[in-house]
C-alpha cells in the first residue's frame, strides 16, 4: 500500500454529473439516449444514425497501443483515458473509445479496465462489474446457439450434423479453467447424444467480435446468420441460420448492439463498448462507437489490447480495413518496469524484484520497444512513445528511456503522468501526438492483402511482426487452410490467437526473439465476423484464476461501498 487513495477511492471522491449534460456539447440530446441510471447511457439507433450522416469530417484517430506487458499491463487504457483528458485539458476536442471489461480478469489477476488513478471512467464498479448487461447478453446469446444445436442433434439431427465436428463451444464470463475441456450430453437418451465439448471466454465468443463490426441490427442479423457452427456428414458447413437461431440471438443482442457513454473521471465523454481481447480475438472496441465518436470530435483516442504485436496489428490490418478508417497517429505505451521484465529476460513476472532501480536492466529491455516502434513503422503511421510513469519510477530510468527515443529511435517521447495527475499529466504527449499528426507524409498501408492465400498472410504477420524465422503449418491447419479454400473462405483477413507475453508464441522468450519458428495449429472461419482465426501453440481461449485471485480481496459492507475491487 504506497498510499496512494484506490481507484475505487478516488472513483468515489468524485461527483458526477447526469451523463445527458455530459453529453451536451457533442450535440447530443436526451432523446438520443437509452438512460441507464444517471451516468451511464446508450445511443440510440436513430441518434448514431444521425450522427454518422452529419457531414462533419471525421476526427483524427489515434491509436493507443503498448510493448509486450508484464501481465498486470502497462497502462493502455489508463493513457487512453487520460489522453482524452489532456487534449481537452489543452483546449482540444477529443473522446475515447475503450473496450468493456470481462469479469474474468476483474476477479482474476489483471483486475478491471476502467484505467486507473486519475485517468478511469466512471462509475468504474458498475463499469467493471454488470455496466449495461452487454456481456450478460452476449453470453446468453452464445449459449442460445448451444442450446439450440444440441437440441437440433437430440431431436433427430435432421441436418446430419456430425457431432464431433461442432465448432461452436459454450460460452461463460468467468475465468473458470476446468471448463475448458467437458463431456456433455450424458444421463441417457432422455438427455441427448454425449458429445465432448468445451467453453471460452465471452471475450474470445465469435459473437463478441460479431458485435464489435457490425454496421447496424440488419448487418449484425445477417452476420450472426452467417456464423458456421458445426460441419455435416459430407463436411459442408452448417451455420446458425441452419439451425433457426438468427432471430433469436439477434433479439437477445438488439440493446448490447448499441454503444455505451460514460464519463471520465474529469467529466469528458467516454465510449465503453464491445470487449474482445487481443490475444484470443482482435482487441478492440466496437465500429460503431468509433463511428460515432468520430463524427462528434475532432480526436478519437482508442486502445488495442496487449502489445502492438496483438491489439494494434489487428486493429491495422483487420478493425481498419473493415471501418474503413485509419489512425492519424499511433501511442506506444512504455513502462520502466515493462522494460526491466525485458531486460531481466524475468518470467514469471516478479513486480517486487522489478521495483529497484536499475537503468541497466531498462536498456536491456529496449530491444522489445525498438522491435515494437519498428513494427508500428511498417504501417506508414507515426509513432509517439508514452512512457507511463510508475510511483517509484528513477528520474535517470526515465531519462534513459526519453534519451533513447530521441537519439537512437528519432522518434518523439513524451513522459506521461496521467494516472496521477489526469488530463494536465498528458499536455506533452498530446501535444508531440498533435504535431506528429501535422507532420506526417506517410501514406497508411495495411501488411497483406487479403487475395494473399492464407498461408502467405499468416507468414507475413509472424515474420514481419513477431520476428519469427519461418512457420509450420501442423497437419490438421493444412487440412483446415484447403477447407477454406474450397468453402471459398480464403480472401478475409486472419486474426492470429497468440500468448502475449512474448512477441513470440513462447510466454518465456523476452525482448525480441529471433531465430524460431512459429507453428499454427488450427484454422477456423469466424464467417459472421468476416475473418479467419489462426492458433498458435496452447493460447487459452478460457483463463483460469491465479492461486491469489483478486475475487478473495473483495468486500462489501452493509451500506454497499466495495472494497478490493481494482
Ligand atoms: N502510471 C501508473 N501508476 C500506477 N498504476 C498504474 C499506472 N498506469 C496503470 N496503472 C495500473 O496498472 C494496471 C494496468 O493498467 P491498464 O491501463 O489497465 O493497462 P492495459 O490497458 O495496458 O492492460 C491497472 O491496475 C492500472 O490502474
Ligand atoms: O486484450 C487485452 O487488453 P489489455 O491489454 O487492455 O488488458
Ligand atoms: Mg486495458
């Protein structure tokens, strides 16, 4: 305890106002709004059609990304936040859009992804816990495919579906590990045919990412008709439309569809909505509130999760492409302690042993930030480092690494102190990104075509990104990659699942690894999503708790104020 008040504490501190005057200056009336108590609302379907066709040109988007994180994270969402804060603390107009946090690592390790400090939206428990029941509803609507595909092959199986090639697991928002790998269908034929099945994560469900492109109710319906299920006897895919679900899943998520407005701690917009992770899916929020924000200010910050070789690959080569947009500028997120878990080449991660100064062990780590600025650079977007100062951060550690973006990367660094301080924390970094964005020739270009077959995507992304020497493609991916093409399911952008502890798919490996081979296990269509899903060694679709979750920490006291809730 450095005593430094909580984020629950400081999140208390504050008052803060109904969210339809919040909302005020962007033009947005309380007709536009579905109020979910006095915070926290949704935009109407009618409002972000207005929005989206006013001719207002739309704002610069700026990316927000980070190095390959310790596994409490660097602070993405934090600098997200509060970058909102400095651009309108610097007399800019600036939103942010950030994702919604699962309750998997609310209870697990990494605690909620409200930000923190005084860069976190409010109300960060209700944000961090039920919000407006988007999760809720995706996981019922998941599990309504479920249901009604088992219920189809108990009930004759008139589409022969083969029963162990069903593709769609189950679903459930809780890291709950032992659900990974299950036997169902047992108890008799009163039950139904026993089958191995499985649950992921909310987060990684299909129809999370689903949500998170779609355009509007009739695109999210056509999408989820789309999603392939299961295979039949001949091996022709069998889809949710198939199995007469469409309507039903999309009535379950005609609400989650719409974007969620909060406020952030110093009273700016905040859009929360969609909450696919970056290393089982593609890591960013939804279209939709992108869409939106950026027709109602002049910047849009956003955040990819993990490091830049997850969350904003994926959010270049497939969120872009897909949107139709591209980011004005990129935010890499950078930690002394990150750089010295590098440095150290330290796994697991020991955050004590990571708190004593040691400007060696900060170089050290220079060679994984180097890698990542390099990466970002091949997009054609320029690249501004944040370094996220830690309490206990040495003046000649962050020195180090300002010095080091300057002369050896000759690239603009800015010391970022938005935890602690908000909006005012950020002023130099806003203002490096702004002129970066003025001074920028570059043309934006994503890193494969999406007519490249599938093995050449997937081989650019691991060689150009990763820094892998070649990959191998395991039998059953290979069999996977001529389904594809005979489904004719090969021209869509592949979306890798990867650990994102490395820049490798080995959690161990720090830095910037070279001289390995990345092995793809398996291929699958996300055919609602519109992209191909490539697994890398052992990525865990359904984390588990770590033996201290954070769940045991929590507390609640008889007149509702919570405690140990991040
Ligand atoms: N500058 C900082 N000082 C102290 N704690 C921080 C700072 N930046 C982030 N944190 C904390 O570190 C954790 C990770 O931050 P977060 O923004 O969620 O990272 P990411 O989005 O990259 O995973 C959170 O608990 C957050 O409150
Ligand atoms: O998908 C992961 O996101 P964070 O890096 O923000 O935890
Ligand atoms: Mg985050």
């Amino acid at each position: 305890d450095d005593g430094f008040p909580t984020d629950y504490e400081i999140a208390q501190s504050v008052d803060t106002d109904p969210i339809t005057e919040v909302v005020e200056p962007l033009g947005l009336a309380a007709d536009d709004l579905d109020l979910y108590g006095d915070d926290t609302a949704k935009l109407t379907f009618d409002a972000i059609e207005r929005v989206r066709e006013s001719d207002r040109d739309n704002g610069e988007m700026i990316l927000v990304t980070g190095m390959t994180p310790t596994p409490m994270g660097e602070g993405k969402t934090v600098t997200t936040v509060g970058l909102s804060q400095a651009f309108n603390h610097i007399g800019e107009d600036a939103l942010a859009a950030i994702r919604e946090p699962s309750l998997g690592p609310v209870f697990g390790v990494k605690g909620g992804a409200a930000g923190g400090g005084y860069s976190q939206v409010l109300p960060m428990e209700d944000i961090n816990l039920h919000f407006t029941g988007d999760l809720h509803a995706l996981t019922s609507a998941h599990n309504l495919i479920s249901t009604m595909l088992d219920n189809h092959i108990k009930q004759g199986n008139e589409l022969d579906i083969a029963v162990n090639w069903v593709e769609w697991p189950r679903a459930i928002d809780m890291n709950d590990r032992v659900l990974r790998e299950t036997v169902i269908g047992l108890g008799g034929d009163v039950t139904g045919v026993p089958r191995e099945d499985g649950f992921i994560l909310t987060a990684a469900s299909e129809l999370m990412a689903v949500l998170c492109l779609a355009d509007d109710l009739a695109d999210l319906k056509e999408r989820v008709a789309r999603i392939v299920v299961a295979y039949d006897e001949d091996g022709d895919p069998v889809t949710a439309d198939d199995i007469e679900a469409t309507g039903a899943v999309t009535i379950l998520l005609k609400d989650a569809l719409k974007p969620n407005i909060v406020q952030t701690i110093e009273g700016t917009p905040a859009f929360v909505h969609g909450g696919p992770f970056a290393n089982i899916a593609h890591g960013t929020n939804s279209l939709i509130a992108d869409d939106a924000a950026r027709k109602l200010s002049d910047y849009l910050i956003t955040e990819a999760g993990f490091g830049s070789d997850l969350g904003a690959e994926k959010f270049m080569n497939v969120v872009c492409r897909f949107g139709e947009m591209e980011p004005a500028a990129v935010t890499l997120v950078a930690s002394i302690r990150a750089l010295k878990y590098h440095g150290k080449d330290m796994w697991p991660a020991d955050l004590d042993e990571l708190e004593a100064t040691d400007v060696e062990a900060v170089r050290g780590g220079f060679e994984n930030l180097d890698t990542h600025v390099e990466n970002l650079r091949k997009f054609g977007v320029p690249v501004v480092v944040a370094l996220n100062r830690f309490p206990g951060d040495a003046d000649e550690e962050v020195q180090a690494v300002l010095d080091h973006c300057r002369d050896d990367l000759g690239i603009e660094a800015a010391e970022s102190t938005v935890f602690g301080e908000g909006g005012e924390g950020g002023a130099d970094l806003a203002r490096k990104l702004i002129t970066a964005i003025d001074e920028d020739d570059e043309e934006f270009e994503y890193l494969y075509d999406v007519d490249d077959s599938i093995e050449n995507k997937i081989e650019t992304i691991a060689t150009e990104i990763y820094g892998a020497e070649s990959v191998t493609f395991q039998s059953s991916a290979q069999d996977d990659i001529e389904r594809m093409e005979s489904l004719g399911f090969d021209d869509v952008p592949v979306v890798m699942s990867k650990t994102f502890h490395s820049l490798s798919d080995t959690a161990e490996w720090k830095g910037a690894p070279t001289g390995w081979e990345l092995e793809i296990q398996e291929i699958y269509p996300s055919a609602g999503a519109g992209f191909l899903v490539a697994l890398t060694s052992d990525v865990l679709t359904l984390p588990g708790l770590p033996a201290d979750p954070a769940a045991a920490e929590m507390d609640i006291d008889s007149d509702g104020t919570v405690s140990g809730l991040f």
